[in-house]
C-alpha cells in the first residue's frame, strides 16, 4: 500500500497503524496470552484477531483490480485497523 501511487496519506497511515496493532497483539500473546487462565477464550481471540487480518488480502485485491473504490478501501481498512488496535479485549 505504501508505495502505491494511487493512495492518498490516510491508506498509508492506515496501513501503518495495522502494522503496529499487529505487532502489538504479538507482543501481548507472549507476555500475557499465552499465561491466560481461559485457554478457550485465548483461542476464540486468536480467531477472532486472524479472521481480520484474513480480510486484507481479499480488499488489496478488490481495490488493485478496480472492484473497489479508494474511499471503499479505506472505510473497510479502518473498520479492521481500528478492531486490531482495541484488541485484545479485556474479559479474558
């Protein structure tokens, strides 16, 4: 997405912040996830948290191919970026 030259800033920064959100979830699944009490609410987090990124590939390819707009793009990538920032969620 970076280097696309038909993005404009807000799907860059977007693309930023899922990196950092994914990296984050990384982080917390080793330093608390995987010392959780409730392997089963782990588990459901976890799919949670991978149905999301899971949707990536499938928007890029919407949105090279033409099947989807900019601004199309960027609410969808929103929508996920935002869930990957809140996650996880406290009632583990």
């Amino acid at each position: 997405m970076a280097s696309d030259d038909r993005l404009g800033w807000d799907a860059v920064s977007l693309a930023g912040r899922g990196i950092a959100a994914y990296a984050a979830a990384q982080i917390w699944m080793l330093r608390v996830g995987k010392s959780a009490a409730d392997p089963m609410r782990i588990a459901e987090l976890i799919e949670g948290f991978g149905s999301a990124v899971e949707q990536l590939p499938d928007l890029w390819s919407r949105f090279d191919s033409g099947r989807m707009s900019e601004v199309d793009l960027v609410a969808q990538l929103t929508e996920i970026v935002e869930s990957l920032e809140a996650w996880p969620v406290d009632d583990i």
